[in-house]
C-alpha cells in the first residue's frame, strides 16, 4: 500500500492468488465502493503488472496517514479484507508521500521501479535522474512519454517481496504511452545517460508496468 500523509501518497500492493485476473478486483466492487467511501480518501486507482501474472497494484490517495489508519481501526476493515482473502495470496504495504499520476491513470502505462537498501546518495541521484529526463524531453522529445516523471521515499523500512532484510526505500514511477514505447526507449542513449544517476547508493531494484484504472472507471 502506498499512501501519504499531508501530500498524501498512493496505497496498497495486492499480491493476488495464482492465476487469478484483474477481473477478480474488478468484481469485487464492494470493496471498491469500501474503500471509496471511507473519510479521507482522495482516489483510488489499480492495475495488474503486465510482466508477472498473478500482481495487482492498488493505489489509494489519503488526505493524511491518520486517515488510513482510522479506516484500518474501523469495524468496516475486517470485512474488507474478507472480501479480498479469496484473491489475495498476500499484500505488501508502504506508505510514500503524493505521487501525482495525472495524465498516466487510464493512458498508457505506469512504469513502478521500487529501490531497495537505499542511501542519501541514492536520493540525490534521483533527483538527478529526474532533471535529466525533463531537460530531454523538453529539447527534443522522449518518444512516448506522458511527462509523468515522480518518486518519493517509502516511510517504512521494507524488504523485497522474496524477503531479506528490510530497509530504506523508494518508489519511482515515470508514465508511458506503452511498454513498448518505454522499452524502444530503453535502446537509446538518453537512456544510458539519465539511468547513470540510478546506479549508487541503492541495494536493488524491482520494475513493473501497470495500466491504471480509477476504482469508479
């Protein structure tokens, strides 16, 4: 789970069950409707990662973390939960600062890079990254990006899904008009030498791309 706390972030990683499709969330829409209806939050918006089978990602905007947590206290949660249990093999949840999406949610793809066992370093290389990816495309244009281009620190310590220590993290996210479009991308130069910024002061990484939905879409 992603959320914020005054700027407000995004909210929640399903893992869902073997072989089970978006189309399990999406007629789930009571817990849809829950989760719309509960104080505080802002937006609510989900996809499944089209390299793995079987990843949900849902993001949920909170006007602050107190918000989340009032909801997770609620007598309205434990139903919640049971209604995603004979989906969801497992859940990761963390919380990061807003990350606006607008113009990626329902257009192309979110590209969702979690860095792991990360260092100040790493935050300043971020930024790095960044400024290098908006001064190319505003000089000649970055073939299939949406402008989209965000990141924040997770305020918990997490580990990989597949375990290991927990840490420092942060969560990347840049828009797409396509997975193609992001992987032609990844074959150029500007590639090479925006992504320099990306190599230090982290312990590791792991990609999705998702097409987002908002939850009333």
């Amino acid at each position: 789970m992603l959320v914020g706390d005054f700027g407000v972030g995004l909210d929640l990683g399903l893992g869902l069950k073997e072989g089970l499709r978006l189309k399990k969330i999406i007629g789930r829409r009571e817990a849809l409707q829950t989760v719309a209806r509960q104080k505080g939050c802002t937006d609510s918006y989900y996809g499944a990662g089209e390299e793995e089978e079987g990843v949900l990602v849902w993001c949920i905007d909170w006007s602050s973390l107190a918000h989340h947590k009032a909801f997770m206290n609620s007598p309205a949660y434990p139903p919640f939960l049971k209604s995603l249990a004979p989906i969801m093999k497992s859940a990761q949840i963390m919380h990061v600062p807003r990350l606006s999406l607008n113009g990626a949610i329902g257009n192309g793809v979110v590209e969702i890079a979690v860095f792991f066992d990360i260092e100040d370093l790493f935050l300043q290389g971020t930024r790095k990254f960044i400024k290098a990816i908006r001064e190319i495309d505003a000089e000649r244009g970055i073939q299939g990006f949406r402008g989209v281009v965000v990141f924040g620190e997770v305020w918990e310590r997490i580990a990989r899904r597949e375990g290991g220590e927990e840490g420092r993290a942060v969560v990347l996210m840049l828009g797409w008009e396509s997975l193609e479009a992001h992987l032609a991308f990844t074959k150029t130069q500007d590639f090479t030498d925006s992504t320099k910024y990306l190599k230090e002061g982290t312990g590791g990484v792991e990609m999705f791309h998702v097409s987002f939905r908002r939850a009333g879409g």
